[in-house]
C-alpha cells in the first residue's frame, strides 16, 4: 500500500486569486481524493469549492483581527495563520505542513514546525522568488524560510535556477512542476459559451486569464487587441475573452480603453471565474505576455484544451512552450512580436489546430496529475517519521 499522510495546506484559497492558490487547492483535493488527509489553513474569507467538500477536505480559516487597535497597522496575518496552523495540526493530527507561496507562508510555517515540531515543506511557485527574491525588505527573511524547511520544491527549474542566483543555492529544492488534469480541459464544438456571450460560431477568440497585475503586462495585450482590430478584415472576426481580478487597475483601464476606442463589442471582461475550462473549451488563441512567470497555470490549461499559446519568451513559459511547435513566442515589450504572432494563428486554422494538438502532447507527456501528486507524496515520506 502506498504511504498516506495527513497534510495541511497553507496557502491562499478560494475565492483569492492566483496561480499558487489554484495550485496548493488542487494539490490539496487530489491528496483528499487519494485517501490522505488533507486541510486548507488560509485566510478569514477563505471557501472551499464543492468539489473540494466532496472530496473530504477540510478549511481552517484565520481568525480576522481589524487594525483599528491603535497599536496595529495592518491586520496581523502571519500571526493568525500561525495559530490556525497549530489548531489543525492538534486536532486533525497532521504530519506535514505543507507552504505554497514563500510570503508569508513559508514563513509561518517554519514558525509552526518550531513551535509544534511539525515536518514542513515550502513550494516556490514565481514571483515569491522572481520579483521579491532579491527585494533587501525581504531577502532575509525568505533566506531563512527556505533554508530551515524540511523540504524545499520549485513549480520550475527556471525558478531553481533563479534560485540559485539570488542566494547562491537552491537550499536543496526539487522541481515539481504545476499540473492540470486533462479530463476537465478538452476542446468543445458545442458553442455554448459563444452564444451565451453573443460570440459568431466563425469568430476566432483569443482568451486571456490572470490576475491583473504588472507583472503579467496585460495592458499590452489591450494594446495589441485594438490595433488588430483597427484593421478592416478583422473587425468583425475577432472576439477578446479577459478572466481575472475585475478589482485590479489594468482590469479596470483595459475595460475603459475598450469603451472609449470604440471596440467594447469586441470585448468580453468576464471577472473572476471558478475555472477557466469552459471559455478555453472554445477558444481558438491564449494570450500571455507577463514580464516573469514561473510555472503559469494558464499556459498549461490552455495547452490542456488544445489551444495554441502565443506568450513571452521568458524562462516560466518557454520551458513549456517550444516556439512553431505547441505555440509562438516573442521577446517581452515586442508588441510588434506580439500582434504578428497573432496575425499568424489568426489566418491559419490549420496551423492553430496542429499546435493545439501538439500543446495536448505536452501536458500528457510532461504534466500527468497522477505523476505530479506522487512527487509531492515522495517528498512528504522523506521529511516526516512514521
């Protein structure tokens, strides 16, 4: 019989969103599912998703303490986690805490294994090393995060290696890549979602989804989108699906600029969405033009489903896309890249049909849900004592 453990996930959790979150959710259903124990330790409006009490996960929320105390300037919530983590770990008997997201996850869980005992592994999953990595307000501190787990794992060895630059070691980590679970990504000809949107059944879509931040420089895929449809033969051909943080300032610009550049028709903003299988279901095109990335979700979803990437060439995407094979890629701030790659994808269905093919390949290949949670499971037997 293969080994079990009793894990608690520490990690944001729906309805925050977020590659890490997505991930460490998953990672924690299919533990449940595997007959492991799993929890979710997250923050005060943290939910579980049905799918998740189906398959026996339980949530430990933090406890919310408003910052009105005088002598509080924010809401405390490495101290909340802190103590949630410790509540779960007593009565639901955990061997393992698992971190995904080193701020401030990794850090209270060192917190946790010090004051419990507890084994702990952190995940890196991107910007918790690419952006903050080397930011002297942090640096310290993530330092000692990852060097006193027990078990250190990277979504990508392009964050290994990143890693490695920063602090001159990868503090014994491991890669684990992302994964999605194909059963729940497949390409669809109902037209569904098209009619739901008022979307032509000859329409190409081209679908991006994220959080909205910088860091993924979605304002140039705005950018990109009008100019396209500033030609005349793509004016009534070409749909743009946008998924994500409706909260965020690029959200809200690149919904304004929509409006006043006279596309809004073209345009559907979709905000926050459970899952993003439906809409790539019946996308032609996926669209990622993020500065950094580690192990992007979306990317993965999207090849999941069939559907062509056109993304960055930056280390998180191209060591999963291969360029004229499963998708095209372009230097970061190309926009000129950025709308020929589309053009191309755009005038040739069968070219967009043969990536999207190979796109599936990979995720078969390289990111089998089964694989990936049998990773994870070795690396629990190696840091926790039965």
């Amino acid at each position: 019989m293969q080994d079990r453990f009793k894990v608690g996930t520490l990690s944001f959790c729906y309805p925050h969103l977020g590659g890490s979150g997505i991930m460490a959710t998953r990672v924690a259903n299919e533990l449940a599912l595997g007959g492991d124990g799993s929890v979710m330790i997250s923050y005060e409006d943290a939910k579980l998703t049905e799918e998740m009490k189906m398959a026996g996960v339980s949530l430990y929320p933090a406890q919310r303490i408003e910052s009105g105390y005088g002598f509080l300037r924010s809401t405390p919530h490495t101290e909340t986690l802190t103590c949630k983590a410790l509540e779960a770990i007593k009565e639901k008997e955990l061997e393992v805490l698992h971190s995904h997201y080193a701020v401030p996850h990794a850090f209270v869980g060192n917190t946790v294994k010090d004051m419990s005992g507890i084994s702990h592994v952190a995940t890196i999953h991107g910007s918790d090393i690419h952006t903050m990595g080397d930011n002297p307000g942090v640096k310290a501190t993530l330092s000692w995060a990852l060097e006193k787990a027990d078990g250190v794992t990277f979504v990508s060895e392009y964050l290994r290696r990143k890693c490695i630059d920063i602090y001159e070691t990868d503090f014994g980590g491991v890669v684990i890549p992302n994964f999605v679970d194909v059963n729940k990504f497949k390409k669809s000809q109902s037209n569904e979602m098209r009619k739901k949107y008022d979307i032509p059944e000859d329409a190409v879509i081209i679908t991006h989804a994220s959080n909205f931040r910088p860091v993924k420089d979605t304002l140039q895929i705005g950018w990109s989108a009008r100019r396209l449809l500033a030609e005349k033969k793509y004016r009534d051909k070409l749909f743009f699906l946008f998924i994500g943080d409706e909260s965020a300032p690029d959200y809200i610009r690149m919904k304004q600029d929509s409006t006043y550049a006279g596309f809004e028709n073209s345009f559907r903003f979709l905000g926050r969405q459970e899952s993003v299988a439906p809409f790539l279901a019946e996308s032609d095109i996926a669209v990622l033009s993020s500065y950094r990335e580690g192990c992007p979700l979306f990317v993965l979803e999207a090849l999941a489903s069939s559907v062509p990437l056109v993304g960055t060439n930056i280390g998180g995407i191209s060591g999963i896309v291969n360029h004229e094979e499963s998708g095209l890629l372009f230097d970061q701030g190309n926009m000129d890249g950025l709308i020929e790659n589309l053009r191309i994808l755009i005038d040739n269905k069968d070219k967009r049909m043969a990536m999207g093919e190979k796109g599936l390949e990979v995720i078969l290949n390289g990111y089998s849900r089964d694989v990936v949670i049998e990773q994870y499971r070795d690396i629990y037997k190696k840091v926790v004592k039965k």
